[in-house]
C-alpha cells in the first residue's frame, strides 16, 4: 500500500485509542481498605457542602461494600469531595476533601472510622 494510505489510517487509530483512554480516566473507585468492616452507605459531596448524593452502594451487586472490595463511584464528575461512609452497625463518617480531580480512586481504611458515632 502506498505511504499516503498509511499515514491517515495510522493517525486515525493513534486518535481513536486516545479517545478511549479519556473515557477510562473518568471512572472513580472506592477501595475499601478495612480489615472487617462492611459499609451499607457512600455518599459523596462536593468538599464542605454537605448535600450528599445518592448512595453509592447500591452500585455494588449485593448493596454492601465489604472489605477489600472495589466500588465503581457513578455520576461524578472530577473535583474535591467529602464522603460520607455508614457502616453495618449504622455509624457514621466523614472523611473529608477527597481529590478526585487528578486521581480516580480513593480509599477507607481503619483509621479513617476512628471518629464515627
């Protein structure tokens, strides 16, 4: 094939992969990083706020978030955000300004439940 063919059809496939990788940068997760808690409620909030969003756990197939699991964070979009995280037993946390305009993940861990009530 003649390079004048070439050419177009390998910057066509270089824009096209880039295009895909945009789309993937924009899904967010939750790690859950506890050793044995489970949580039953994500919310999330633009930083200081406070007017949560829907209940991210229900993206999970069983609703529940366990230990070690990944949570897809759906209908956000890039910014600071505080989380609100509920747990089994119906206690509560904050765990406040979350970067998620360059990163797509974010995690709780033990030390994050030490102020729930």
């Amino acid at each position: 094939m003649p390079r004048t063919v070439w050419l177009p059809l390998i910057v066509g496939v270089a824009v096209m992969c880039g295009g895909f990788d945009a789309l993937a940068a924009d899904r967010f997760f939750l790690y859950n990083l506890t050793a044995s808690t489970t949580f039953t409620g994500v919310y999330l909030a633009p930083a200081g706020s406070g007017h949560w969003g829907d209940n991210q756990a229900l993206n999970d197939k069983d609703k529940e978030v366990d230990p070690s699991e990944r949570l897809q964070i759906k209908d956000i979009a890039r910014g600071r955000f505080d989380a609100k995280i509920v747990d089994k037993a119906g206690r509560t946390c904050i765990k406040r300004a979350i970067d998620l305009g360059n990163d797509t993940t974010f995690d709780i861990r033990d030390s994050d439940l030490k102020d729930c009530h």
